[in-house]
C-alpha cells in the first residue's frame, strides 16, 4: 500500500505537459500511467512513474509545483461491470472515491486502477475483504 503518486500543477497553457514530460525524459523516469485534470486556468497532471521520489526532486528542481501523495493500486480483472463491483464496494463500506484512473495489463489480462480516497485505510481493508489484491509500490514500479 505503498503506491505513491506524483501530482504536477500547471498553467493550463499549451506546452506546460511537455516541459514536464521533458525533465522526466532527462532523468531516465519513466511515466507508467498518468491523468490529467483541467479547469479554466490550470491543471492537475497526476503520474505514476517508476521513480517517485526523484520525479518529485528533480521536478522540484525544475521550478515545478510538484506533490507526492498515496493512492492504492488495486488489481482488477479486465472484464465488463468491474468497475460497478468497485464502486458498489466502496458504496456499502462508506468509502468516497476523490479520484481513479487505470492501466491495463495486456500481459495478464489485468487492470490496475489508480485511487486515491478520503480514508485509505478504510479502502485498503474493504479490498483485502473483498478479495481484491493491493499492489505494492515496487510492483507498479516494475511494470
């Protein structure tokens, strides 16, 4: 439960995505998933990448306002209704969702969805007792 997320804010101007993308590239970090959220002004670019604690130094150092924060990988079957599964879970454990995202694993025929909740605790256990598998930050790291 040791997944950690990289969250870049950005003037929601054309090039900003590239800027980062381009001190990644330059220190040999690689992005395995990512999502972004805009509004007007602004934007949110939340990563997963396989070093987050130098994605988040050398962005840092690269005048970004950069942020590293918790978000559980949960595996999933990649098969039609997983997601109401999901969601019905959370809904019947009190759980709010402030955001997902996923990646799917052609290899295993898996999903692997990207959450981040208001008690991550509380989500952790619904899954374990549900039976889902959490992954670990060295295992997202690897894919």
């Amino acid at each position: 439960m040791d997944v950690q997320q990289i969250s870049v804010f950005l003037e929601n101007k054309a090039g900003r995505i590239a800027g980062v993308a381009a001190v990644l590239k330059d220190s040999g970090i690689n992005i395995r998933a990512l999502t972004v959220a805009e509004s007007e002004n602004y934007g949110v670019l939340r990563m997963i990448v396989n070093r987050p604690d130098d994605a988040l130094s050398v962005l840092k150092g690269a005048g970004f306002t950069v942020k590293k924060n918790p978000v559980l990988a949960v595996e999933v079957d990649d098969s039609e209704g997983i997601l109401y599964d999901i969601m019905s879970r959370c809904d019947t454990a009190g759980i709010n969702v402030e955001y997902m995202y996923s990646f799917v694993e052609q290899s295993s025929r898996k999903a692997i969805l990207f959450m981040r909740f208001d008690d991550t605790d509380a989500a952790a256990k619904a899954f374990a007792d549900g039976g889902h598998r959490l992954l670990s930050g060295d295992e997202v790291c690897r894919i």
